[in-house]
C-alpha cells in the first residue's frame, strides 16, 4: 500500500510516492520539466493560474503511477504541500476568478501596515502573533479595493493548497494552519479572526469551512480520479504550508526543534509552546500538530540573501560547479583573510524591520584576494545570516535544542554548515527528503503515532550531522568582524 504527496511551488508542482508501512521513498518527481511562470505585468507583483497547478497534478499524477510501475488501487491517501501565503478566490462554482496573488507578491504591504497601526501592535500581537503584513487577509482586501467586479462574485477564499483540494474532493475547505499562514487566524480565541475581516469589509462567509489535520478532510471525486488516475473515494489527511510541511518532513514536531533550509532564500522554523508574538522580524504560525491542549507554534525567521548570492558568484565567475568554488574556499582559512560579503542583494529583509541593504563585498585587496577568497566570504556572510537570524530567534524567546535541515545546495557545503554549527554551538542533522515526502509520510499520522514517523525519517533521511568546531575563536572573530560592518551599514540606511 502507498500515499502520495504533493508540493506546489511556484516554480513547479512536486509529487511524492512512499510505501505506507516504511515510508520509503518510491518516486519523486517534477512537473513540469521547465519552471513555472510568474506573471508580474506591474513591479512587485507576482501571479498565476491555479489552473496550471490542477494541470500539473494530473499530469504528475499519472507520471508516478505508470513509473513506479504501481496499481493505483493501492493509494490509499493524499498529503499536501504548498507555498504559502497566497490568496485563491473562487465563484459557486468552484471557478478561480482571477489568478492567484502568490507569496513573493507585495502589492498589499501598505494594506497591512495600515491595518497594523490602526488596529494596534498589541491586539495583532496578542491575537494574530504577528502584523497582518502582507499576507493572504491584506491581498484580498486589495482585491476588494482594486477590482471589485471580481470580489462581489467572490464565493470563498482560499490559500493555494485548499484551491488543490477543493480541485480534488469538490469541497472549499480549509485549515487552522493555512488561516494562520494568511494572518486569519485569532490564537486567543481559537478562531478565525473576524475582526480583521470586520476591519477590511470583508464577509466572514467568505471564510470556508475548517478541517483538521490528520483526519479524512474530503474524498476524491469520480471526475478527480478520471482527471488524475488516483482511486475515487480516497481521502485527503493532511494540507500545509511549504515551510510547516518542511519542518514536518525533518520531524520537527516539538518544542526546541527547528528546521533550516539553505536553498536560493535561507529559512530557521522553530517549533515553540504558545506565547504571544514579540517581533515583528519574526512570523508566528500554526504548526501542522497544533491542538488546543497543546498548542505549537512555528516562529519562521526568512533570509532572503542566501544561497541566491553564492549561485550569483557561480554565474558571473566562470560558471564553475558548485563542488569547484568549495574545494577553492577550503584552501582560504576561516575570515577569507579580510574580506567580508554582506549577501542581502534579494529584496527588503524582515529581519532588518523590511530594510533593503543590498549586498556588499568589503575590505578587497587586489594584490593579494582573488576568487577563491570570494567564494569563502560568500559562504561565510551567508553562514553569518544563518547566525544572526539565529539570535533574532532567540530574543524571540525560542528554544533551540536540535536543529535538522534538508541536503540541499548550502548545506552541501562544509565550510557553510560547519560555521554555522560552530558559532550557534548546535549540531546540524542533515536529512536527504522533500515537501511532497513529507506530505506523503503524513497520511500515517491518521493513526497518531509520531514515535513511527520520526523512525521513517530517521531511518530513510538521514545523511549526516555537523557538530560545532572545538577551536571555534576563528570563527567567532570573523563574525565580530562581519556583524561590525553589517551594523555600519544598518545605521546609514
């Protein structure tokens, strides 16, 4: 028997087979083969058609059934993944009226930070553990303002993962986790926050109905199983966000834990006890296991200047393989001998209270510096965000105990994931796993037993761990010497 798993991302759809009993791993695979479009016809903004998302999944779909050499009867249950943050609407029908506004879209950033000064910091923080921001409330409340013949047809709204189920049940529901994701859920009621709809004009029959993890949501429809090969009548257990669902798919379920990922942007989600929000440089959101008894909390900290700076190096430096710039750091000691690269140069930083600071490549010596001492400062700026965001964390009052992280491109890199273990004093558990995995493996959680998916992942993921450096002096003085230019920079912006 099997479960399958899905990710939407914005740049493609990823669709996950596992065996029910082990949770090994029978295929992962991509749809499609090239990324996916992003529409943005005025700057900073960023859409597309759920349509092409439904597409891809059917398509997906029938890709792993005829090449897992599977009989899709099998299927016993589907788990979703998708990014976050974006806004759906759909008519009586179930009909998108307008493509979706994604996560990377901004166009809502005044809209939240209006609402946050007249509603007040304290009822946002006490209530929402954050400013409603530009998230998914904000974005419809734009829609409301901007175009409303397609608000007065609005039905529900939605969050991209709820728009997949619905194409697969028929049913518009939603989750606990996915309201939070779009600043919609009241953590001190225990509810949807229908004030902040009441604030935005917005009808709270818009909201659709609520369904809880790890249960049987809906059950796919005949046209839903024509569509996709999948069996009718089986249900969907489990929907989240890409970064609750990445923590998930490391087994970080409890408090202390934390997930971190090292891809083109740098995330740290802490899994937390409940507690009212105090920064607004950190995201507080519903975790994928949060019950009334025992509330968890996901405190996400993104670094936007991550690995999108080392992969800037590798294209205007001779386009070498990233194995290449490693072996070339490796020979340059801890500190680059000077130079210092500060890797913001992807957009405005939350951790920076949404200044945008650019990057910068400081303390150059033309007769002594050359690519190799490039490459080491790129990896060990981008390590010193990892850092810093590390201790945005912890005046947010988070417990970090074990920190697990994916195998991909940064932490690949010892010299990357070594400063980083070093400096935090924290051993860093690589796993070699995925969202859509993830999702799959969450289906068996239906029986609850969290002891056996902490096993799968033990069993089937795990990779390495990096254990702090005992002469870590070197490091720490590099990074006094880093933060010492970030905070000039910070003053004078």
């Amino acid at each position: 028997m099997y479960y399958i798993g899905y990710d939407i991302g914005s740049s493609s759809v990823k669709a996950a087979l596992v065996e029910a009993e082990t949770g090994k791993k029978v295929i992962v695979l991509n749809e499609p083969q090239n990324e996916m479009e992003i529409l943005s016809i005025h700057p900073d903004w960023a859409e597309q058609d759920p349509e092409i998302w439904w597409q891809h999944i059917c398509t997906a779909t029938k890709r792993v059934i005829r090449e897992a050499n599977i009989d899709a009867s099998k299927i016993q249950g589907i788990g979703i993944s998708y990014q976050m943050h974006g806004l759906v609407v759909v008519d009586k029908a179930g009909n998108a009226l307008r493509n979706s506004i994604i996560w990377c879209d901004s166009r809502a950033v005044e809209i939240g930070n209006k609402a946050f000064a007249e509603i007040g910091e304290q009822k946002c923080m006490e209530h929402l553990l954050n400013s409603p921001g530009n998230f998914t409330a904000s974005k419809l409340k734009w829609v409301k303002e901007n175009e409303p013949q397609v608000y007065n047809k609005i039905d529900k709204y939605m969050l991209p993962g709820d728009y997949i189920a619905l194409k697969l049940t028929g049913e518009v529901t939603t989750t606990k986790n996915g309201l939070s994701e779009g600043m919609l859920w009241d953590y001190k009621e225990n509810k949807v926050a229908d004030w902040l709809l009441d604030y935005y004009g917005i009808e709270q029959s818009l909201t659709p109905k609520i369904v809880e993890n790890f249960t049987n949501q809906e059950v796919v429809t005949q046209q839903a199983s024509k569509e996709t090969g999948l069996p009718a009548g089986i249900p969907i257990v489990y929907r989240a966000g890409d970064q609750p669902n990445n923590a998930l798919s490391l087994n970080v379920l409890n408090p202390g834990e934390v997930a971190a990922t090292g891809g083109t942007s740098g995330v740290f989600y802490a899994v937390s006890e409940m507690s009212s929000g105090k920064s607004t440089r950190v995201n507080n959101f519903v975790h994928v296991n949060y019950e009334l008894e025992t509330p968890r909390v996901g405190k996400l900290l993104n670094i936007n200047g991550a690995g999108i700076q080392y992969r800037w190096l590798r294209n205007n430096m001779g386009n070498e393989s990233y194995e290449a710039m490693n072996e070339k750091a490796s020979n340059v000691e801890v500190g680059s001998e000077g130079v210092v690269v500060i890797p913001f140069g992807n957009g405005a930083e939350r951790m920076f209270n949404n200044k945008n600071i650019g990057t910068h490549f400081l303390n150059l010596n033309l007769n002594i510096h050359n690519s190799a001492h490039l490459f080491r400062a790129s990896l060990e700026g981008i390590a010193f965000s990892f850092v810093y965001g590390m201790e945005c964390l912890k005046d947010d009052n988070t417990t970090i105990n074990v920190i697990r992280a994916g195998n991909d491109n940064l932490f690949r890199s010892e010299i990357f994931s070594n400063t980083v273990a070093t400096l935090i004093g924290h051993e860093i558990e690589i796993y070699n796993t995925t969202g859509a995995v993830g999702a799959a493996r969450a289906v068996g959680l239906k029986d609850g037993d969290y002891s056996k998916f902490g096993a799968n992942v033990s069993d089937n993921d795990h990779v390495m761990t990096f254990l702090p450096l005992h002469n870590k002096e070197p490091y720490e003085t590099a990074y006094k010497k880093w933060k010492q230019e970030l905070e000039l920079i910070l003053t004078t912006k």
